[in-house]
C-alpha cells in the first residue's frame, strides 16, 4: 500500500461539485432544495408525496462486530460501498449517516465523516454546523427547559386565579385559548373553548401541573464535552430565590428532541412527538409533558427546518443524506427515518421498472454492533418507521478479532502492541467467535449477511482467509475483502457486487422483529439480553422495578426498549472479550422518551456529556489567513 494521506488532506484536495448539479443528478428538483452555500442543502418533504408512487430501492445496513476503542471502520464503509456502487457500478448509491456532534469533534474521537479516500466532503463543514440543525434541537430543548423552571416558579408565587389569568391573558380585550392550550383542555377533558367559561375548578386544573421537582427528567444541553455542567445547580440570582435545584446538562444529540428528529415520518408526526415528551410527573404521579407545559408548537417552529434532510456528496461525488444523530450511549445511534425514506425513494424504481436492473441502493449504519446497533435499528426504528431493510453488513477488522481471540487491550493513541502488527492466525481464529455470534444474531432477522472485512496495511493473506472462512461457518451469505481506505470506491467494488447479490436475494429472506411490543417491560428486556447479548437474562434493580412498575401505569409500558450498556462487551462489562455466556445484565434504572418512542434501560452507568481529554481535538484547529480551516481530523 502506498502511504494514504491524512483524513483531511485528501478532503481537501477534492473540489465538490456544487450540490445543484448533484441534486439534479439524482432527481431531486430546484422547488426541492434549499441551498446552503455551495456544498450543502436541505431537501424538502414534499418530494416525498411527488416520489410516493415508486418502489423504495434497497435498503442496506451497515454494522459491526464488537469494536475496540479505535473504531472498526463503519462509517469508512458505508461511504467506500456507496462509492462503489455509485461511482463504479453505475447505481444510484446513498450514504445515509449521522451528523456528527462536535463534542467528540473537539474532544477525543475527531471528526466522524469516514477515513482515508472514504469520505463525506467537505469534512470540515460536515463536522461542524452543517445546516444548523443541532444549533435548532438546544434551543428547543433549553427552551422546554426554560419553561418547566419557570412555570414552577409563576405557580409557587400565584394562587389559582391570578395564576390562571396570566396564563391566558386578554389580548385587545380578548381572552383566548391558544392551539396547544386547546390541546390540554382536551387532554383534561374539558369541552370548553372559550376562556371566560370555565369554572374556577376547571381553571385550577387547567392552569396549575403542580409539577414534582424530584421528578424532572428534562435536561439542558449543550454541544460540548463540557464535563463541569454535569450536576449544577440552577437558580441561585437574588430574583429566583427559593426556587434553586439541582439538574445538569447533557450533549445535545443525547436529548429527546434529537431522538424525535431521527424517528419522526413527518411534520405532524414530530409535532405530536415533541408534545407528547414527558418531562416529569405531579405530585399526585401524572405524566406531565411537553404540550401540558405548553411548549409543543414553539419546540416544532425551532425545528422545522431540521426536520429536512442535508444533502452532501462522497469524495467521488456521490450523495450523502447527513440527518440526525441521536447518541447511540442512551438512544438509537442512528440517523433519521425522513432522510431513508426520501433516499429510498430517489433510488426507487417506477412501476414496472425491473427492479434487479434499476433499482438504486440506500446505505445506512447504525451506531455500536450488531447485537446493540442492530438490534435498536430494527426493534426501534423500523419498527417506528415499517422500512424493511434488505440486507445487513457486518464490518470485521483482523485487529477487533485479535482482541476478541485474547490479544491485549489497544488504547487510541497508544503504538499497537505487536501481535496486531503481525500474522497471528491462531488468536484470530479464536477471535471469530464473536464475529459468528453478531452474524447469528443478524440472522435472527431473516435477513442476508455480507461481512466486510475492512482491510488494514497489516493484514496478511492467511489472516484473510480465516475470517472467510469463519464467517461463511457462521452462516454469512458472503464475506469480502474491501480496502476502500486506502483505494476509495475502487478498493470495494467486490463488496458492492456482494451486496448487490444479497439484496436482490429472494429466498430464505423474511424480515422479523425480536419481540412484541405487548409483552411486559422485564420479558422484553429479557429476550433481548438472552437471545442477542448471550445473557442468562437481566436483574432488575429496586429502582429500575419501580420506574417500570409506574412507566407500566402511566400507559408507556408497551414500548420498544433501547438498552443502554458498554459497546466493547457482547455483554455489560467491558471486559469480558469474546462470546461470553451465562452472565446476568443487571438493570439499574429505566427511563422512558415517550415521544422518541421507547422506553431506555440502563444497565451500565452511562455518561450523557463526555469530558475532553488533556490533549483535545480543538487544540490541533487552526485557521488560516484565506480562511481554510486546518488540523480537524
Ligand atoms: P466506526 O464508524 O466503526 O467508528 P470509522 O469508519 O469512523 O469507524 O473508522 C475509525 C477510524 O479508523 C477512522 O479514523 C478511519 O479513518 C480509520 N480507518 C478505518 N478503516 C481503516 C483502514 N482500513 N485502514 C486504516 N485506517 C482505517
């Protein structure tokens, strides 16, 4: 291999083209696109109801085996198989990802627009604000975060009446209920639409949610690994005296608002999601939420624009949808349903097209594993979507395998111990255990399986051969060597043509969920620990028993469940390598996002705002005098 040049120089040598020509390329109309600058642009959802009379393109997911601290190449992936197939196999290819937070962007991890000649340019708009979208989701969720302190601070000083008239005060004269105002009378059942009728009882209920302090789930965010804002105290000026609290912040894309971006399946959809948010209860144990506060239509106005997917474009001029990127820590890790579904549609065929021939394809990764990602993608967002996907990547590095086969722990920035630098196909070969049980895993899903082994300088021939091998032993329909790192869309061709084989497989494919939705909260999370984790099943913390038994009262018990735990472990510890089996998940606490749509259970203690390391990302940003930036990677 010759030397690839660094992430960013290869970024920057390639000229984009303009986003009008490559949004023309794929079909998409001038009435469609938003423009923002000359690289980027927001596609609107009408194009959706033009577009609706077409077969969807096929969908592909690309995931990996249990990773190591280094990453195993997902994102490089997803972007070399689109090259592939859109710059030399002649299909309509997308590369559906997340947009990146600039925590990490600044902190430990760098930038998330793929590697080597495998990218989403320009890299350094990709990482930063792109469009603006998670600028909008902070300032919906600080808003709703404003308004929760505030009206528990209006209600503790006023009684009813008052209370009620600020509330809805006489406008010219008039007093009117506003939309969302209607929506918790209805809500309450009072059948009422003119203010000055209800009764004092009515007034009382409709104005005072006698919100529980101790009960407030709702966060402020941030979009910096600002690790200080963890557990503050908010409330401390002389004019809030009296109503101090402790809460803290979380990164933005940890909030619910970016986890009802990415499933939302319209406007009206998001609107309802955002409003039904619960951000805590009463004191007599009600569900209080987003619209009771009356911040669901504000919330929506803040982000009707992010609701529209950002095209960008590959190194070799392919489009990228760039939509969402809820945290994969506590949520889905996977970019938005909008942005699938208008991509599906741009590579669809028309009615009576031959499929095989001219369908185009949509790739798409889901954050962590397999049996994390995967699992969550499927049970979660397909589930909230009805998207069936067609065929699942699992991406394996020699390196991950190694750690799984025993080898010793690898640390970002630290020199690769030396069996990772060598042939060693014996601890490999062991090491493959773990990629058979994510291949078994997917197999669950009556989807095809293509491993794509990510190819690093140091892999040798034999090492090749013997994750092949495995991998068809585990029951992959395929596994191909790519090197679209080093070599871009060229190096993944073979991987493109296996997967266009998977996909328009017909037989032995028959897409099923893990579970139903209606059993009970503990039998949902005991499927998933047994059947994908390898778990002999999960415990149930006196707490996590008590969240479930009131999310169960309060009507939320029949949603998916997103689990919350380490992704370098097929189990909840970290430390245990391999295939481990026979261990018990222990469930610490379970926390609902009723309007995302599922409920999360944490079986590990999970950070919701990263640190920044000593030497930090930011410390490396420079820009130049022509106003090139320099130094993110
Ligand atoms: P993931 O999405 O699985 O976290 P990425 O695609 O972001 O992984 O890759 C992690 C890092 O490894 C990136 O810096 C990427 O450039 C680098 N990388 C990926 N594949 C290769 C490869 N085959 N050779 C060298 N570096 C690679």
């Amino acid at each position: 291999l010759e030397k690839v040049p660094s992430d960013f120089e290869i970024s920057r040598a390639q000229k984009p083209k303009h986003i009008r020509d490559m949004a023309h390329e794929i079909g998409i109309t001038d009435s469609e696109l938003e423009l923002y600058g000359p690289h980027k642009a927001k596609v609107q959802l009408h194009l959706l109801d033009r577009l609706s009379h077409r077969k969807n393109g096929k969908y592909v997911l690309v995931t990996g085996i249990t990773p190591t601290p280094l990453g195993e190449g997902k994102s490089t992936t997803t972007v070399g198989l689109v090259q592939a197939l859109g710059a030399h196999l002649g299909k309509i290819a997308f590369a559906n990802v997340r947009q990146p937070s600039m925590g990490p962007t600044f902190g430990i991890k760098g930038g998330a627009a793929g590697g080597g000649y495998s990218q989403v340019i320009p890299m350094d708009e990709f990482n930063m604000h792109l469009t603006g979208d998670i600028h909008a989701i902070s300032a919906a969720t600080n808003l709703l975060a404003a308004a929760i302190d505030t009206r528990m601070f209006h209600e503790n000083s006023q009684k009813d009446g008052p209370l009620y008239k600020r509330l809805v005060p006489s406008k010219r004269g008039v007093r009117q209920f506003s939309p969302v105002m209607l929506r918790r009378l209805k809500k309450l059942g009072i059948d009422k639409t003119d203010p000055n009728e209800l009764t004092p009882a009515e007034a009382s209920k409709f104005a005072r949610l006698d919100i529980d302090p101790d009960t407030i789930t709702w966060r402020r965010v941030v979009d910096c690994n600002d690790r200080h804002l963890r557990t503050i105290t908010i409330g401390q000026g002389a004019a809030e005296k009296g109503h101090s609290r402790v809460t803290g912040f979380d990164i933005t894309v940890a909030s619910e608002c970016m986890a009802v971006l990415a499933l939302s399946n319209s406007l009206s959809d998001m609107r309802e999601r955002l409003g039904r948010m619960v951000v805590a209860s009463s004191k007599s144990g009600d569900p209080i939420t987003c619209d009771d506060i009356g911040c669901g239509g504000a919330l929506t106005a803040l982000m009707k624009d992010a609701i529209k997917p950002n095209l960008m474009q590959t190194l070799e001029g392919t489009p990228v949808f760039v939509h969402a990127g809820p945290f994969a820590n506590i949520s889905i890790g996977a970019n938005s349903v909008l942005a699938d579904k208008m991509a599906l549609k741009l590579a669809g065929t028309e009615p009576g097209e031959d499929e095989a021939e001219k369908s185009g394809y949509v790739v798409t990764e889901a954050g962590f594993d397999f049996t994390m990602g995967g699992e969550r993608f499927f049970n979660i967002k397909c589930r909230s979507s009805g998207l069936v996907p067609d065929v699942v990547v699992i991406v394996a590095t020699v390196r991950a395998l190694k750690l799984h086969g025993g080898g010793p722990d690898v640390t970002p920035g630290v020199a690769l111990p030396e069996v990772y630098r060598k042939e060693d196909v014996e601890l490999l070969r062991k090491g493959c255990a773990n990629l058979a049980k994510h291949i078994s895993n997917a197999k669950q899903y009556g989807l095809p399986v293509v491993v794509a082994i990510n190819q690093f300088e140091t892999d040798t021939a034999a090492e090749i051969a013997v994750i092949r091998e495995e991998a068809l032993k585990a029951g992959a329909d395929d596994a191909i060597l790519s090197n679209h790192w080093a070599e871009g869309g060229k190096g993944a061709v073979k991987l493109a043509e296996g997967v266009i084989k998977a996909a328009n497989k017909v037989e032995n494919k028959e897409f099923k969920l893990l579970y139903d939705v209606d059993k009970t909260v503990e039998e949902k999370l005991n499927i998933i620990a047994q059947e994908m984790y390898g778990a002999a099943g999960v415990e149930l913390s006196e707490l996590a028993r008590q969240k479930i038994e009131t999310y169960t009262r309060q009507g939320f018990g029949k949603l998916p469940i997103c689990v919350a735990k380490t992704q370098y472990s097929l189990s909840h510890d970290p430390a245990l390598k391999g295939v481990p089996t026979g261990f018990t998940v222990p469930i610490r606490d379970v926390r609902a996002s009723v309007g995302a749509g599922y409920l999360y259970a944490l079986a590990a203690e999970i950070m919701t705002i990263p640190g920044l390391p000593t030497h930090s990302g930011f410390m490396d940003v420079e820009v130049s005098e022509d106003g090139e930036i320099e130094g993110l990677f």
